[in-house]
C-alpha cells in the first residue's frame, strides 16, 4: 500500500497526475476501503513519513480522514516527540499534511508549528544533503496544499534530477523521465499561447493608449497558467488571459486616471454593456470602454459559439464584471472622500474588487457544458459562496499586506491593514497578524469543501479553478507584490515559458 502511495505523490509532485486521474482515485479509494483509520493503527511500527503521507494524499483526494492517526506521535504531555526532531523526511511529510487542517483540528495546528520550528534548524544545519535543504526551503515557502501546480512540478523536478541511483527508487526514475517529457512537451503548447496572446495585446496598442496602466501579458499568463495548465484547456487559458489583461487596464484606468464624476460615467456605461454607449462618454475612456466591450467581451462571446463552452455563461460573467467595476466605482469614492471603512465595510466591496467572482465565472467557460451548467454558475457566483468568498478574500488581503505601504505613498483607497489600524487602534504588525489568521482562516473553508466531502458538492474540475486562484497568490504575493514589481517574477515565468527541463 505504501509503495504504491509513494508512487502517487511523485507522479503528483511531478506534474503528471493529470494522465492518470481515474487511476489516482480508484487506487486511493481502494486504500481507503481498507479501513481508514484503523487500517493505520494495525501497523503499529508505523513511521512518521507514511503515515503523513497517508493522511494528506487521502485528504486531498476527498476523503474526510481524522487526524487523530498523529496522535501516537505525541509523548504523555501531549506534544510532539521530541525524537522526531531528528526525522527529516517525516517532519517534512507531516509539515506538508498539517496544510490540508480544517477549523477545529487543535493537533494540525501543532503540528505545522513543531515541523516548522524544527525545519527551520534542519535548514540551518551543514550536515543535511543539499537536495533535501532545497525540499524543505521550498516547502516552508510554498507548501504543496498552496502551490501553483507547474511550479510545484519544475521544482520538484529539478530536485528529483539531482538524486542519485541510491536515493531514487525505480519507480521514482521512471516517473521523473517521463515527467521531463511532458513538462517539456507542455511549455511548447504554452509558448504558442503566449505567441498568440502577445500579438493579440499588440494588436490594442496599448502601451500607446493607456501609457498609465501596467503592461503584464505574461503575468497574466502565468497568473491564469495555475488554473488548468493541461493542453486540453487551451481555448480557456486564451479567454482567461484575456479576461486578466483587461482588468489590469480598467483597474489602473479606475485607480490612476479618472476622477470620482467621471468614473460614475463610465461605470453606469459598463452597467449597460452595450457599444452604443460608446459615443456618450467622454473621449478620454472611450478606447478603455471599447476594450471591454470590443475587445473582451464579442471575443469570448465568439470563442464560446465556437463550441468551447456554455453559451449562458457569458451573462453571468457579463453580471461579475458590472459588480466588479461597481466596487471599484466605491473604493474610488472612498478615496477621493479620505474615507477609512471598517475592516467588514472594505472586505465587503474589497473581496469584489479582487476580481475572483468574475475570473472564477470566466473559467467556467472553458470547461464545458456538460460539467458547467447554469447551478455551476448559479454556485461559483453566489456571494454566499464559501469557497470563492474565502479565495476571493485570500487574494486581497495577502495582496494588502504586501503592497500597502507602496501604495500608501500615492493617493490610494485605504487598504485592509488601515482599516483595521484605525478601527482598533492598533499597531501594523498588529492588524497584520490578524489578517494573516483570517489567510489561515480561508484556506481552512477551502480545503474543508475540497478534502472532507466525498462527493464534493460538485465536481473537483469546477472546485480545482477556485483553489487554484488563491494558490496563484501564494506565489505572485510570496515576498512582495510581484504583479506590481514583475522582474520578481521573472525567474518563475522562464522556468515555466522559457527554458525547457534539460533532459
């Protein structure tokens, strides 16, 4: 049972698990038929490694396991053997399965913080093998539950390539050779995307007509990479694309150009979505109206007639983005009135602004009818929505953290961290901690949804694009805003784009 779990996670680390999906879960499933909990506790030897590794590749197939299985792990105080400091790999295995907690599992809790102190000293210590140094810094940076898949899979590859004959088992050989393969024959189809998208964004001349807003096609790219990367997803990565750049330029238009008066009027025409609202507006926001409704809006209409997708998707969409720019139209009040809002007042219209409602309806489109049908969107777009709201509030948040005080030097709607500043009269790195807790908090509703209902409330192909999302900003937002500040990026864009895997 071990071996073959051992086999699943390196083809999941790889990449690869998307060729070998029916055969991932019937093989977890069979395991866990075997007795779930109680099949654990038969090995009474059991070590550390597998039976973390256990835990999490059954919970992120789905299955609610306990997380009681750790408690023999635990001394007669309750906490963490001491020991198991000394167990590289099983500290790591069980810091990687602490990700995947839900509310209420005190001992996960104590688990991330014990594997990540100790870790931590692995890291430091010049007697551990630079291969495993590389796994664990990764890890402590990007955990897999949080990981964009391709840079998790280049990662670990590179890793995989630096083991000898005597680490690597056959079975681990045999995967990593057909995982080069693949990434390789990957990246080909993802450079004509992005040959293809980047003639497309020439095409608007838009560093001409909107020199104020940012330039980040291949941002975007990798930005909409994370939600389905694999080759049969290719006309949903173009319109998700798409959908990406034209935001960046109306929320640099809302942010840098215009006034409150004059946003209210391109707002209201928005709220229309109709191209003879064109000639009413004012000279200086008629191209940004034309790429919305032009250049946007009648290309995914077009892709979607073309058979890609489901053709009522594109109201709902239509709806999101009409929400979406009314937060901003808010946010823009705010600013211009040096209003401060309650941290639930800003998160209100902030969690909008994030654009995840509109970009997780948009990856709808390139799904399919038969899995995204009108409750799917009925679903992705509610805004009781648990799982979107806690992505949504994910992205925004690690977002303020990170960019606040920059942005805090221009004119600018007050973010998280103020508004929970002023509301509390408490320090930065006060109000930061807080809203760090609430990241945790949202991850937590996410993977409560993905890993501990089986069946999921719908399938995991319309589950897998939101969780993706807020993936996406663990490493756009790891140390800073890289969206912003690209050639933070740069490094993660060419291992992905640009250098293929030396085979």
């Amino acid at each position: 049972m071990f071996k073959k779990l051992r086999l699943i996670d390196a083809i999941q680390r790889l990449g690869v698990g998307y060729h070998f999906k029916e055969e991932i879960e019937k093989a977890i499933g069979n395991v866990h038929v075997l007795g779930g909990e109680s099949f654990i506790d038969t090995y009474k030897h059991i070590d550390l490694h597998h039976a973390a590794l256990w835990f999490r590749l059954l919970r992120q197939q789905g299955f609610g396991v306990s997380s009681d299985v750790f408690r023999k792990f635990k001394d007669h105080e309750g906490k963490f053997k001491e020991s198991l400091a000394f167990d590289g790999q099983g500290l790591l295995s069980l810091y990687e399965a602490a990700h995947v907690a839900i509310h209420g599992e005190d001992i996960l809790d104590e688990a991330l913080s014990f594997t990540t102190k100790n870790l931590k000293l692995i890291v430091q210590d010049h007697r551990t093998s630079s291969s495993f140094k590389k796994q664990v810094e990764f890890s402590l940076a990007l955990p897999m539950w949080k990981c964009v898949p391709r840079t998790l899979a280049r990662h670990c590859i590179d890793v995989y390539s630096e083991l000898d004959d005597q680490q690597a088992s056959h079975d681990e050989t045999v995967t990593l050779k057909f995982a080069k393969l693949d990434f390789n024959m990957v990246q080909r189809v993802h450079q004509e995307e992005l040959h293809e998208l980047t003639m497309w964004w020439a095409s608007l001349e838009t560093k001409t007509k909107f020199p104020y807003a940012r330039d980040r096609l291949a941002e975007c790219y990798f930005w909409i990479n994370t939600v389905y990367p694999e080759p049969k997803h290719r006309v949903g990565r173009i319109i998700l694309t798409k959908c990406g750049a034209v935001l960046t330029l109306v929320d640099d238009f809302y942010d840098n150009f215009g006034d409150y008066e004059q946003l209210k009027i391109l707002t209201e025409a928005i709220q229309r979505m109709d191209i003879s609202a064109l000639e009413e507006l004012p000279d200086t926001m008629k191209e940004a109206y034309r790429v919305v409704i032009v250049n946007l809006f009648e290309e995914m209409e077009q892709a979607i007639i073309s058979g890609t997708g489901p053709t009522y998707g594109i109201d709902y969409c239509k709806q999101e983005f009409k929400n979406w720019c009314g937060s901003l139209l808010a946010e823009a009040r705010w600013r211009s009135d040096c209003h401060v809002p309650s941290l639930e007042e800003y998160l209100k219209h902030a969690n909008i602004t994030s654009s995840y409602f509109f970009v997780c309806a948009s990856a709808y489109l390139g799904i399919g009818p038969e899995l995204a049908t009108r409750e799917a969107f009925e679903w992705v777009t509610s805004k009781t929505n648990k799982m979107v709201m806690a992505s949504a509030s994910i992205c925004r948040v690690q977002n303020d953290i990170m960019s606040y005080p920059l942005e805090q030097e221009r004119l600018h709607v007050a973010s998280a961290v103020q508004c929970y500043v002023k509301e509390h009269g408490v320090s930065d790195e006060e109000a930061i901690q807080v809203l760090l807790g609430r990241i945790s908090d949202a991850w937590k509703d996410m993977t409560e949804v993905m890993c501990c209902h089986k069946p999921t409330p719908f399938p995991t192909p319309l589950l897998s694009p939101v969780i993706n999302f807020a993936r996406s900003i663990s490493v756009i937002y790891l140390k800073a805003d890289a969206f912003t500040y690209p050639q933070l990026l740069k490094e993660r864009i060419a291992a992905l784009f640009v250098h293929p895997v030396p085979l």
